[in-house]
C-alpha cells in the first residue's frame, strides 16, 4: 500500500523506520553514483567528439576526400551561366534561345514585386537567381519597407541560391549626392537582418559594384560600399571588355585581362565572386570569346556569370554567338534543373544546333523527382559566414536518400582539401556535423571562401553534393 495519508495509523517503530533508512541509503546512494558516472562517460564521449572534430587530423581517413580537389577542379559545373530576364516575356525569349538556365538576373526598379516568387521570372524559371532591388538608405532605414522586404524574404525558394542585391551599382548615386556611403552600409545590414529572420540558406546578400571602381581613375575606394560585420555574402561585378560601353570599337578582350582584378579583389576580402553583368557588342570572336570566359570563370571558382543580352551592351543575334553561350549554359550548374513551365517554350532558335544534353552529377536529383537510388540533398552550412574561434562551430546539413558511409570534404579557394569528417553507416534521412574551424594540421582556417563537398557511398552506388561558407578574420 502507498504511503500516505493513512501512514500514521501504521506508523514503525523508531527502530524499523532506522532499519528502513539503513537498507534504502546504501540502494539510493548506489543510484546516484550510478547516474553520476553515466553522466561521467557521456561527457568524455561528447569531449572525444569534439576533441577529434578539432584538433585530430591524424585520426581521419583521406580515401573519400582524395579525389575530389580534382573532381572540382576538373568540372566546370561549378559555375552557374544565364542571363538577364526580368519579366515572362523576356525570359520565354531567353528560353527559346538559350534553353532552360540555371540562373537567371532579375532586376527591380524599385522593390521588389510581391508575386515574385509566385508568378515573376525568378518564380517561373525554378533555378538560381541574381534579383536587383532599389529604393533610398533613408527609407529602408525608416522601417518603410520592412513589411515588404519580410514578406519577400519569407516567400523566396528554398531549393536554389538566391542571390539578392540592393541598389545594385550605386557609386553613381553616392557621387551625385544622392545618399552617403556610409548610409548605403547601414540600409545593407538593415536589409540583412531581416532576411536573416527569414532562416532561409539560399538567401546569399550580394554586393554589385561596376569594373571601374579599380581603375585609379575612377578615383574611388570600392571597400568603402562594402558593409561589414559579415552582412556580405558574395561581391559581384558589372564587368564589360574594352569598347563594349559605348561600342567604342568593341574587342574580344581575355577574360583574364579584364576580370582578374575583380576576382582579386573579392579574394582579398574572403567573399566568393560572381559576375552578374558582362557582354560583348560585336559579333566578331565573340563565340570563342564566349567560351573563354566561360571556362575562366569556372576555373576561378566564380559563382556564376550572367551574359547581358540587351540592345546596346552586346545583344546576341547571330547564331554562332548564341549557339556557342547556349552550349555553355547546358553545360553549367551543380544540378540540371527542372524544365520551366509548358508556357515557356525550350526550343532552340531557327537555325540554332542543340547542344549535347547537360551532363548530371551521380547522385544529384531533379527537384521534386522520387529518389531511386543514392543520392544528397539539402545540403548548406549554418552560419553561411563564420569567424572561428577554436570552440565555436558551423552546422553542416544534408539529407541522404539512404544509409551510407559519408565523407565531408571542406576545400579553400584553391581547391586545395582542408580537413576531411567521415562517418560511417550514416542513416539514410537528416544528417549534420559540426564543424569547428580547423585543418588538417589542427590550425584555424584563415579569411576565405570555402566549398564543402558531401560525398555518400554505399552498394548502390556514390552521390556528392555541395554547399560554400565563408571565413572572416577576428
């Protein structure tokens, strides 16, 4: 009978509650040392976690790491290619021309449209986007558009980069005397924070600045539009060979001639780099030319490149042109992505040879198609950018079709393997790692643009996926 209540009429003696209290210390003392010592092992079990994540690199195998510096070097699916397309019209055109893109560039004059991931382009195309959007420091830092800019961030995909800028090129606006530079970093960092409560991965804050900036000429400093604390993510440039402005006796200018110093000046700083303007207005050469910069890009770790097809700055209208950068736009993107809506027609342009059909990594899926065998999804690193101290940490995620053994390769800039995390018989659903900040020597990885690269194996078969972060400096 449970004591209680009705205790006292059965009260013990004094000596059988003594005896009682005798024979339940020892038990209840043998639980707590019991419980304590659990307690014990499971913090020496979580500090060896750590301890190996940290400062181990002996203890990890490099057998499904060693491959892949090369497997990225030697691709070129590291590069997403497109072009503008701002409204339906213009990306069915682009379509036709230029077959499914994996990204596409979307500019706004003034914010952006409510429906633009219901029915605007960036919506339609499904695949990565560069999407411009404009309005006053002075109002942004009102509170204003704050409702506006939530619910844009809130709706945008989460299947895709989306790579958003603000007041895209504004150094014009600054030397007018529009509004100050300093007002320009203040209405970023505004902007950021309220993507940030969006929790969406794929929003990437992208700073868009013109070529110019780096010519002593233009007598400005381009770091002084750079916000900092980490409110950017990738700094892109608007970036024309000689003569293409103004079709001043336009020439096929190398891509190194004219955009190494962009890609230099992002590495300087620790950010990825894209370039989400670049054209060239005349015909001729521009079919190898295009190929040139394509394959540069890609081997200097761009994060993509966006042809600006528009009247006035190198508009393709010849077929060796459009053939040579629909060729190229096949054959780019770490995923083939899904085939636009029927409305938007694929076809290539009269006259226009399809190229040969983009090549799909193993493992990686169509969006929205069942997974039939092995593959990766979801990956992306929490925080996006990260300034390592030795005990904090990043969250690597991915999502793996079936179990496998894992393998999670951080590569720098270079594509040179960092540090290497494997696991073996991962679950086949939700999987994460920390991840502290070290390499293989044990030593903190210094400011810079880093790639992770899962790759998962089992009977069926190898599937990779990747994701990038960022590194700061302290």
């Amino acid at each position: 009978m449970p004591h209680g209540r009705h205790e006292s009429g059965h009260s013990l003696s004094k000596r059988a509650r003594r005896s009682s209290r005798e024979h339940l210390g020892p038990r209840r003392y043998g639980w707590f040392a019991l419980f304590a010592a659990f307690a014990v092992i499971l913090g020496m079990v979580a500090r060896h976690e750590a301890a190996n994540n940290q400062a181990a690199p002996a203890a990890l195998s490099l057998s499904s790491c060693a491959a892949v510096p090369q497997q990225v070097a030697d691709s070129s699916a590291a590069i997403l290619l497109g072009v503008d397309a701002s409204s339906g019209g213009a990306l069915a055109a682009a379509t036709a021309q230029f077959g499914h893109m994996p990204v596409i560039r979307v500019f706004y004059s003034g914010l952006p449209s409510p429906d633009a991931w219901s029915t605007g382009a960036g919506a339609v195309n499904r695949s990565a986007v560069v999407v411009s959007f404009n309005a006053r420091p002075q109002v942004i830092l009102s509170g204003a558009d704050d409702a506006a800019l939530a619910h844009f961030f809130d709706t945008a995909p989460t299947g895709y980069p989306v790579y958003y800028s603000y007041e895209h090129e504004p150094e014009h606006y600054i030397d007018a005397g529009q509004f100050t530079a300093a007002a320009y970093r203040a209405a970023w960092a505004h902007i950021v924070s309220i993507a940030h409560a969006a929790h969406n991965p794929e929003l990437r804050s992208t700073l868009i600045l013109t070529s110019w900036d780096l010519s002593p000429q233009s007598g400005r400093n381009w770091r002084d539009y750079l916000a900092g604390g980490g409110v950017i993510s990738v700094l892109g440039w608007d970036d024309y060979p000689a003569g293409t402005i103004g079709d001043h006796h336009p020439q096929a200018t190398p891509p190194a001639d004219f955009m190494s110093a962009e890609i230099a000046a992002a590495r300087s700083v620790g950010l990825p780099v894209g370039f989400p303007e670049f054209a060239l207005a005349t015909p001729r050469g521009r079919p190898a030319w295009l190929a040139q910069v394509a394959s540069y890009l890609a081997s200097n770790g761009a994060l993509f490149g966006i042809y600006f097809d528009a009247p006035g700055a190198g508009q393709m209208t010849d077929a060796s042109s459009i053939t040579a950068w629909r060729s190229a736009i096949a054959h780019s993107g770490l995923n083939v992505p899904v085939p636009g809506p029927a409305s938007i027609t694929s076809a290539p342009a009269p006259g226009i040879t399809s190229p040969a059909p983009a090549l799909k990594p193993t493992g990686t899926p169509t969006p929205g198609a069942a997974l039939t065998g092995l593959a990766i999804t979801n990956a992306a690193v929490r925080l996006a950018v990260f300034t390592p101290t030795g005990t904090n940490h990043v969250r690597i995620l991915f999502k793996v079709s079936q179990e496998a053994d894992t393998s999670i390769c951080v590569l720098n800039s270079q594509g040179t393997l960092m540090r290497e995390l494997d696991k073996s018989g991962q679950r086949a659903g939700w999987a994460s790692s920390w991840y502290f900040g070290h390499d293989r020597q044990g030593n903190l990885l210094p400011a810079g643009s880093y790639k992770v690269v899962i790759v998962a194996s089992n009977a069926e078969g190898t599937a990779t996926a990747q994701a990038t972060f960022m590194v700061t400096s302290q």
